[in-house]
C-alpha cells in the first residue's frame, strides 16, 4: 500500500472557525483518513488518490454537494486524479456514511482513469469525462463495477439523491451563524491527469480478462 494522504485545507475559512468546530472537523479528518485506510485494504491496487478537506459547505443549483472527483496538481504541471471533500463528510460521524462517500469518489477515479487509459491505447470515445457533474445518469455511468477494483465485493456504490450526511437543519445553523462559509464545489483543472502505473496495469489486466 502507498502512503495516504488526506490533507486539511487551513484556508481563511478555516481561520475564522470557533475553536469547538475545529475540533470537530479535524476529528472528521481523522476519521476520513481511517475509512481511506479500510478501502485501501481491499483495493485491487497499492496507490490510493489523494484526498483533500475543504472546511466549507458547497451549494450548487439548490444542493449541497458533499464531495466531488477531481484534478489536483501538487507538482506544477502534473495534475492527478484526487477527491476533495466538503465540511459535511468532515463533520458527519457515521463512519459508514464517510466510507461511502469516499467508495464513490475513488470510484469515480478508477473509472476516470479506466477511460482515460482506453482512449490512449485503444481510441476510445471518452464523451463522460466532460459534462454536467450534477447528471444523475453520466454519474452511474462514470462508475465501475465494484468487484473489478475490490477485493470481496458484490455490492455497488453509493447513488447521490439519498438522505443529507449531516442534518441539513444544523449545516443551516452553522451557516447563519457565520461559523461556516458557503461556495461553489472546485472545478475539474485543465489538463490530462496522469494516472498512477499500477491503475494502468489493473485497467489493462481487466481489458485482457
């Protein structure tokens, strides 16, 4: 397994937090890290994206968005598949819940580079990897099988659309009182990520049978 990296973004919004919410939320980061650590286990692959903690809530069309793929560059110039995640995964204490927040957005990672690694070998269309991030439909479909990654598992990933991960009544709360701030969910850079050696040769591996 390759070292995990779940990293808090200390922002300004994180500077203006109470001191009681900072907690909170580095206590969540912590236990993002534990449930990133649980998926690595039974990943059918030793490197895991990195993860980013954005202490704030996200809102889009009417909807808070908890979290979201996207392209990270920690080297100027090489930008790589990563997931960052909202204040709500941070503060929600249910691990499950967190484990499969995180299950989607790796997923959509490996399915993500899947894509990307076809068109580059084969001339694969690769039409999902731009569109409406908020499209319940190319969501599905920008997932994999969930065996083809995991070990021992016939399940499938968590859909959006399901029950708030924190009430939404207590993020209102946090927000009124300015302990929270809201924005837009991060966008996806520009630029071909690269994907890490072992995807592409599970992603080839799965192409062979």
């Amino acid at each position: 397994m390759s070292e995990l990296k779940v990293i808090l973004f200390r922002d300004e919004a994180w500077e203006s937090m109470p001191e009681a919410l900072k907690r909170r939320v580095a206590a969540g980061v912590d236990r993002i890290r534990s449930q990133l650590v649980f998926i690595a286990a039974r990943a059918r692959v030793r490197t895991m994206p990195r993860i980013i903690v954005q202490p704030c809530v996200w809102h889009d069309r009417g909807q808070i968005v908890d979290a979201t793929l996207c392209t990270l560059v920690s080297t100027p110039g090489h930008p790589e598949l990563g997931v960052v995640v909202s204040a709500t995964v941070a503060l929600c204490e249910d691990e499950a819940v967190v484990r499969d927040v995180l299950m989607h957005e790796v997923g959509h990672c490996f399915e993500t580079a899947r894509k990307l690694v076809d068109q580059a070998d084969l001339g694969s269309p690769a039409s999902d990897l731009r569109g409406d991030p908020a499209d319940e439909a190319r969501d599905r479909r920008m997932l994999p099988e969930m065996a083809d990654w995991f070990v021992g598992s016939t399940g499938s990933f968590m859909q959006w659309g399901t029950q708030p991960i924190v009430p939404t009544a207590e993020i209102q709360g946090l927000l009124d009182a300015g302990f929270l701030s809201l924005s837009d969910p991060p966008l996806m850079s520009p630029g071909t990520p690269s994907i890490p050696a072992d995807w592409t040769g599970h992603i080839r591996s799965l192409r062979s049978g």
